[in-house]
C-alpha cells in the first residue's frame, strides 16, 4: 500500500555549498529535515551539492532563496572569505520573515552586529548563532554537573582549544585575527558555563609560526576571564597541537570537579614493549563535532517549529562573544587588563 | 534551477518492522539508500514505520515484497520469535533474485542453515549474516591491529560479552540458549580475529537468575577455544551487568597485546570527596553499535551494487559460529572438551 | 642528650642471601625490625649483603642461624634450584620454636607439605607463606569492596598475570612446572578472593616458545575454576608480555564488577602526531610489588609479635593452592575436568 | 660471624621534629644515611622522635648540632611559624662548614634571602632548596620528554596546582600569602621545565573562603607567566579542592604534548548501576610526594659526599621563586602586568 503519513516537514533554504554548509546538509538530513533549495554564487558546486544530497532546487543568487515562498527558515553558511556578507544576507532573510541560522561570525564588527540583532527583532523573526559546542555531549554533560550541584559553587574554569594545525595565511589575513576566528567559540563556552557576565579581560599571546606573525597575528595565547560573580576562567588556544584537535573543558567548583578528556575514534589501546599507547583524537571539528551539529539542526528545527522556544544561542550571545574578542584584543595591544564596559560603551 | 542529478540507488525491501528493523531503516538512510517497500504482518506498525521513515509502500505480506520487481535487496529483520521463519524467507527471496541480508541467526539447526546457503548458491544472490561487531570501529582496530602485525602472532584472545540485563523469559524460551542467542556474536567474533577455525570447545557455566535456571538455560559462562593454529580463545559471557553493556576485546600477540575498552557517551569526569567517576559505558547494543550499523549497512549496499565485492559476513560464517555455539551446548551436556568435527560431521 | 628509647624489635634470621632475600631485607628494613643474622651457602654473597643491610652477622650454615636463641623469627629465602630444602629448613626451624616465613613454594609435592604444617602445628610456631600479592594495594582493595559490599554476591572472577619474559630453561625444568611455579599464585589469588574452595578444575594450554616445549612444559594456559559456591574463575597466563609484568584482576557481581589496572612508574601521556601513549607498566615483580613486599613483611611482624593474631597465608592456604596447581596438571595431561577431590583423596 | 663491612656513611643532623621532620627522618633512612642528633626547642618532641628513628641524640638547641664536629650536613625542617629563623640558622650553620639542605621558604624577604646565599658561598658549603617536586617521578619524566626532544620547542606551559583543602587562619596570616607559600613551588617548577627566567607576571585571583578574605589573603588565582624566550606558562592554584591533593603539568610543544595526571593508591575501578569510580587521587602532600622526599634526600646526601656534583634546587633558585612571588602580589596589588626585573633591581 501506498504510504499517505508523509507529513510536511520545516522546509529550510541553505545559503553556502562549501564545507560547512555539507556539514549542515547531511545533519539536516539525519534530524529529518527538508532542505528545499541551496544557494551558492559557485553554480556548478551549487547543483553538485544538490545532487549529492538530494535537494530539488539551486541557485546562484541567494536572494532568490530568501524570497521564495515555500522556504520557511534559512541557514547562512557562505564560505568564511565572504562573511562580510553574513550581516546584509540575514537582514534579507530577515525582511522576507524566515527563521535564521547563522555560522559564526555575524560580523567582525560590533555596531553591524547591533544592527542585524535589531533587523531581527524587528521582524519578530528567530535568529541563532552557530557555537555548535553548546551541543556537544560532553560540554553539555559538564553544564548538567554544573546545573544539577554535582560539584558546588564554581570557581574556576579552564578551557584548552586547540587547532591540530593552522589555517592559510590568506584565511588568517581576513579571520579578524586570533580571538575573533577561534576563541570566539571558546568565549562562548565561557559564558554557556558560568552563566554571567565577564567584568574584565587579561591577554598574553605570542605567534610561533612566523607566517602568522608576519600578517600580525597571534597562534598561542592564554586569557584570563574574570566574571562579575568572582568566577576566573582561563581560556588557553594554540593554532598548532600536532597529536590534532584538542577540546577539553575543567571547572573547579567548592564540591568538586568536572573536567572532560578529548574525543577518540576508538577505545583500543596497543602495548609494545614501547609504549601503551592509542590511537590520536578526532582530527578536527568536522570529526568531533559531528554529533553535535547534528543536535544543533535538530535545535534549531525545534526553535522554528515550536511556539514558545526560546532560541539556545541567541544573536545577543553572538554579540557577548565578539565583546571578549575585542577586549581580549585591546588588552593584548595595550598590555593591561580591559572591563569589558569599557568597549560595550562605544557600541 | 531543478536538480536533475538525483541518481538511482539500489533499492531495498525490508522485512520486519520491529526493533531491529527500525535501526536497520535508520542507518540506510545515513548510508544513502532508498527503502522502497516494509512489510510486517502487523500492517499499523508497517505503515506507521514507513510514515516515520518516509518509505513508499508497505505490506502485511513478505511475499509480496520479495516478488517486487522494483526490489533488488531484501533485508530480514523479522523478530525474533519468528525467526524460524528466517530460512524459508531467505529462500523465498533466493529465489526471486534478490540479494539477501539476514539478521542473525538464521536457524537454530544446522541442517537448515546449509539448506539456506545452498539455496541462495544456487541462485547466484550473495547472502550477508548480521554479526554487525564486526563493523565496530573498535574491533576493526583491532583486526587491523592484527593484519598490520602490531602484535606479532596472536597467542591469547579474550572476548568479554556481557548484557545489561536478561531479556524476557519467554525470549529465552525460544532463543535457543546463550551460547546460540549471545554467545553466537562472540564465536563470530573470535574467528574473525582469529582467521583460523577452531578444533575444540570447553565450556563452564551457571545459572544465577533461578528464573533462567527454571527454564533449563544459563546466564553466566565462560568458553574456551582451542584454535586448529593453537590461538587460545576465551569467551566470557553474562547475561547481567548491573553498569551496562560490556563489550571488550584483548589479544596477546609474541610483539605485545591490543584490547578496547567500552564506550561511553561522553569522556567526562567528576570528581568529588567521594570518588573520581565517569558516566556508565553505552548502555545496549543500539546505543553501543549505532555507528556500526550504519557500516555494515554501507557494506552490504557495497556487496550488492558492486561486482567482484565478496561478502564480509558469509551464510558459512553463520554456519560455523553455530556450530561452535552446538559444540558449546555438547560440553556443557556432557562436562568434556568437544572437537568441533563431532558436531561438523553431523551435518 | 642519648636517647634512651630504643626498644628491642622482633629479631628475624635470614636465610637466603639471593635477589628475594635482598628484597626481603629492605622490606624488614622499611618495616623497622632487625634482621640479625643472615645464612647462605655462598659464604661471600652473606657478607656482601649482610654489609649492605647493616646485619650484624652472617654464615654459611642454616642451621646455625635456626639454632641461634636470640632469633624470634626466620624467614626461607633459599634460591629456587634447592626449593626442596625448603621442608626441611622449616622442620628444623619449627624444631627450634622459631615462626617462619616461607617463599613458595614449600615444595612441590603434596605429602612433603603435609608433614611440614604437621611439625609446625606440632612445635606452636607460625607459619606464614609468601603470597606477597594478597599485600598489594589493589587486590587489597578489590578484596575490599567484595567484602564491603560494593559489587553484591560474586559470579565471576578473571585474573590475568603475565610475566614480560620466560624465566632460563633450567630454572623451569626444576620449577614444577607453569600451574606450580607461576599459576600457584593466581590459584592463591582467586581463593583469596571467593572465599570459597574450588570444586572443579579445566585447563587449557599451548607452549609458544619451543624451548619450553622441549623441556616439556608450557608458557601459554588459560584455567577454569569452579568453585563449590558455583563461582566460575578463569586464570590466564603468558610466560611473555611483551609489554611487561601484566598483573590484572576482574570480578563480576551481582551489583557490579571492580577491575584493576597495571600501576606505571608514572603517570604521564605524551601525545605527539602518532600516537597518544604512556610508558610501560612497572617491569616484574620486583618493582610492581616493591609495597607489597613491604605490606607482608609489617603482617608478619605483627603475626611473630602479637598474641591472637592469626596467619593471613597459613600452611594450609599454600596446600589447597598446590593441590589446584596439581588439579590443573592433571586436567592436562588426561584432557578433562578434573574435580579437586581426586587428588585431595590422594594425599 | 660478626659483619666488619659496615663503612661510616654521611652524618646528618636534623632541625625539627615536625611533620616535616619526620618525612625526612624516614626518606634519609631509606636512603642509607644515619641522622646522629635532632634538635627541637620542645625537648619531649625531640626525644619521642629520636626513638622512633633510632637516633642516637637529641637537644634543644639547634647550636648545638650546628657545632657538633660530627655533623657533615644539617637539614633544617623548623616549623613553619618559626620561618624567620630558617635565615639565621642557615648562616650558623654555614659558619660552622655544614652542608644545608633548608626546607623553602628560606625567607619571604629578598634582601634575607640574598645575605644567606651570600653567606654559604662565602662558607664555601652547599645549600640546597627542598622544592622536593623536582624529584617526583611524574615531573622528573615531564623534564626528560623536553630534554630528550619528544614535543619539540616548548611554547606553553600548565602548572594546576590544588590543595585538598585551606591550612588553619593563623597559618595563613604567617604563610606569606598564597604565592609565597603554595605557589612558590610551582614558580619553581615552572622555570624547572622551561629551563629559562621569567619576564613578566600577571594575576588573577579571588578569595573564596571568607576566613581568608578576612585575613587579607587570597586562595583561588591563575598567574600568567611570560618567559623570555617567549613561552606563555599559567599556573592555577586553589586551596581547597573537594577530592583532594591535585599536582597536574600539562606541556606544549611544536611536536605535542606532555601532561601527567594524579597518582592514586590503587588502580581499581568499581563499576554499578550508579557510574565507573576509582577512589581518590592521594591525599596530600605527604602521600603524593612520599617517593619524592626519598629521591630528594638521596640527590642531597650525593651532592655532599661526591665532589664536583652541582646543587639540583640552589639558593637562586629559591631566590628567582621568591621574585615570581613578589611579582605576582605586585601584580595583583596594582592589576597589572609586572616586569620582574622592576623587583629585580630593587633587590
């Protein structure tokens, strides 16, 4: 017999056939969404990617995806060299009234991202923010301890996050440097924790591959956080950890720890008369997060198919992020510890 | 534009609409394949499995399945308690040229399981039998481990195979006891590591559950193996582990050793004035071999859609690894070491 | 001032100046009592290590030193090759009202052992038997939590125990064999544990290293237990780990299991593009049992020193480990399981 | 016959019958050397522990052992509220050609601090610093991954360091302050393992316990540390942690990494319904460094009986800790980076 159950699901538009918009492609698929068309300037990758997932409609011209009827929420993923455009295509999509999921950054800059937050609310729209690690089991098994009392009051928090290599230089040159690129994820994971505010911000950093430092960046760093509530959180980031990808997160609490180890592909361990040893973490996030983005999608879907929701990482998050990047990098050109009012009263 | 890419993927019928069934539809779905037909005799769960999963057609009636000529692959997942019925249904597909992927067991007996692999050799279909570990990214480390002569020569083997709890009495009525029901993925499991056949079983139990003890099975054993190349293999069996499922792996080879541990959720810690401690392992096998359900899928679509692919799961591996289960039940029987030849040239 | 407090602590003989009696000496040494004479025949090792340890005076003569009245307490340390002087040595030492510690093993026979715990049950004096592992801080604790209740009733019980190298060829060809020169700890072991007898025994086993096969003896053994109390325990052992000394425990109960790990030298993980590894677990016995060593000789002061304290290895425990030892023998040789009773019967 | 080997090893006499004290009684013992006299202002003290060691005197007056021509060399263990003292008795026994090992701190003043290594060079004895962390086998194996060149240029550097909990208030109100009492080893450990001197120190802490707070002093901090040659290092302290003693270094280098975890008493595991625990890492100081203070004692009776071996923990290297400590009050004091040559020159 014929099956008549098929339901209409969310019916979503995907801007950006590279990596990450593959990434979110397949987990939409596995949360048992519909992408109803993607949209990218390459259009020949464009139809590939469609192909390959098996999405009716492309184009080259995302704003034909925004405009069109049938799409109920967009995900914006256009390649990392074009986020420039991040903030003008979510007011597109705002203005159109779809639901938005948006990579990060949204801007670089934090008057545009003022801007796009209000071009949001202003639509009555939801907008949220892709720090995919909120959705990761172990960060959220170590926000459970935290939430259910297993460890006390907190106290302290570190964050190690490091890359198993660097990007390109010419990556590097656009990224907005360092703290903007990647310890922006760790920023929010900072907050995602402790659940407060940051008072003020202390930087030491140094660049130990001289490609980096030529293009005046930094690849190694250690901030200090210290929260309105007392708690001291030290993030801890390295473009370079040659064993791969290293996302760990401890916190110290008066009852107790909670601290969580990487994430390995398997759990054998071969002994020689060498060494015990196993086998090297997941590689990169593509490999580590993977569950986690799919737990994102299916959050997202939640958010835009339920009355009443609130969005998990909001464009307010988004914003409390760049906030610390940009305080860590006034401390870090100044040599001093920054207050975080200190640059929310320019905005 | 419309995407006129969409290819054509190998077209699967599922039989059985259960437990099992369900995680096989999942992970073709993550595979790529397309599920064009389930049947089950209860035809509300059929068509309420093919709304959630987006299959086309459903049926009461298997046999209408396997004559659909849409069809080129069968999977049979039928519960249980039927699975008597296993082997008329292989044959039934067999002879509509279908190939064939069979959760295992087959049979209970061994006369019908040669019967089954004769009929589906006859019909020139390839025929896969469910001993999914073998896709566990665990043991495939550890075989690899093996192949890639890490360990030099295999001396030992310990296999560590304990559920989380009993399943249903009325289940191990007619599951044909441990060794047959449990045991049976283990057997697989040895000689897959192993690659040689065994020459002698002993086996050693007891039965701690008295309801188990009343219904003539066990629940507690352990099982040597004398491989033909002198490989000691020792199996451990219980049906009751209060932490959950445990499943582990240990070779000892003249260069060193390779084991796994068991996996977990997720790699955190807490530690407080009482303890240091981690979540329990996965808790069952769905939880446990999500991912290699998935592989074996991706493996079985691989045999079918690509010539000259041999089968990684033969009918003859499922023959073998209950004739070390009947080999098994013989010296628990009669308290003695039993050549496996005994029971072969019965059959 | 003089300090005037200097008590007289027990006061032990030493015979045995070889690498166990070396180590015993430090241990008694870290357990602040005196050692005050030493005996071995090789009259310049005695006065090496009596110089070494500060013992005040040394002999060629055994007897000497049992004769000696200042001396409480003796401990037999002779060196493997004249273990069948052991028996006598305590006879005569038992004879001379001293308490006596005993390096297994007593002696290799069953009726040889017998008559020595008659001389020291008839004389009063003590006997204690060097199961050095029943000190050691995890098998210590996993004893604790079976008695404490952690795991509820046992079920199961594995016990791995590898040596990182076979032993010279004529050291085993006087050694009685793998099951009375290494297995005899592990049968200790696994009493010690249970708390209950064995009824049944079945052993399987191969020689890997032809050089043991041609003496006749075997290096690879798997050993099934049953105990009277239906606990099943197998014993694995390996003449060689490449790895190193491989000391594990496992137990299954009814609550739960408690396991044991190796101990390392340190605790430290290097994590470089190849590998995530440690360095090897402690070496041998020597370094892995150091503590224990130390534990056991403190018992046995405490056993030489305070009325009502009875032996926590007694003559007796060192019977019923040779008599699985010798059960396991048998099973071999006639392939079946042996039921312990056989050869209780006998002696 | 009567041993006439005994050689006259190196003669020690210990200031302080204290806790201390009496770990290093015990570590010199295990180490060969025999302590001739303990002195303690509370004679009683003095004498129980000289009979518990077997030392042969004992006095009041620590002049007294200064002068004994006996005494090769003094370990100065006075108590902790008496550390203003540990200057003078330095430069006493310096006068009288003693070599010194001085428990740290040797003064929380710089300008005391320079006028006692000034007077032991000037004496022309050793002097040796018992940051004991040197010594465990943990860090010792961390220093040789570096050295032997297993991670490649260091870029940056963990120090956790936690105490199992605060010591009493008054202890704290005579300590110096957290970095001059608890962090002062990891300042020492910190330049142990990058083998260079620090440029610049930034703090961050809080006070967690109000009893501290009240005394002025703080018990929760991270110090950033920049060493010349560019490596980032950051230490963090707590004075309470629930589960324990927690003595952690975590290393990055261009080729990986190197990071120890905890030592705990026993590797057993117990794994129920609830989770998989292992008990708690060792408790304290005394447990965990237990093997250290052997391996210190016996670096130290070296360094006084073999001619030409340098001091492993000199007075500058207590001196440089100290300056770290300074600096980092400064820094916390003024909430800002602190150069450490501004305390340099003021010395």
């Amino acid at each position: 017999m014929l099956n008549s159950h098929l339901s209409k699901p969310l019916c979503i538009g995907l801007v950006g056939a590279g990596r990450i918009g593959k990434v979110h492609a397949q987990s939409l698929q596995r949360a048992g969404a519909t992408i109803a068309m993607i949209a990218d300037p390459f259009g020949d990758v464009a139809e590939m990617v469609a192909a390959q997932f098996g999405i009716a409609r492309w184009t080259k011209d995302a704003c034909e995806l925004f405009r069109d009827p049938e799409i109920d929420a967009v995900l914006i993923c256009s390649p990392t060299h074009s986020h420039d455009k991040h903030a003008e295509q979510i007011i597109e999509a705002a203005e159109n009234k779809k639901h938005i999921f948006c990579e990060k950054p949204v801007d670089l800059e934090l008057d545009v991202v003022n801007k796009v937050i209000k071009a949001t609310d202003d639509a009555g729209v939801k907008l949220m923010i892709g720090f995919n690690r909120r959705f990761d089991t172990n960060f959220v098994r170590i926000k459970q301890a935290i939430d259910h009392d297993e460890i006390g009051k907190i106290n302290m928090l570190r964050i190690t996050s490091r890359d198993p290599g660097p990007p390109s230089v010419s990556y590097i040159k656009s990224s907005g440097g360092l703290f903007r690129d990647m310890t922006i994820h760790d920023f929010d994971m900072a907050r995602f924790l402790v659940g407060d505010e940051v008072d003020e911000v202390y930087a030491m950093a140094q660049s130990v591959n001289p490609d980096i430092a030529a293009v005046g960046d930094i690849d190694t760093a250690v901030v200090l956080l210290k929260f309105r509530n007392g708690v001291i959180c030290y993030i801890e980031n390295s473009r370079e950890a040659a064993y791969g990808y290293d996302q760990r997160v401890e916190v110290l609490g008066a009852k107790g720890s909670v601290a969580c180890d990487n994430k390995h592909s398997n759990q054998v361990v071969v002994s020689t008369n060498e060494s015990v040893r196993r086998d090297l973490p997941l590689h990169f996030f593509l490999e580590r997060y993977m569950d986690a983005y799919v737990a994102e999608m299916e959050a997202f879907i939640r958010v835009c198919t339920t009355d009443g929701v609130s969005v998990p990482v909001s464009g307010a998050d988004g914003r409390e992020a760049l906030l610390l990047a940009l305080a860590a990098n006034k401390s870090l050109a100044e040599n001093r510890p920054v207050k975080v009012d200190e640059l929310r009263q320019l905005s």
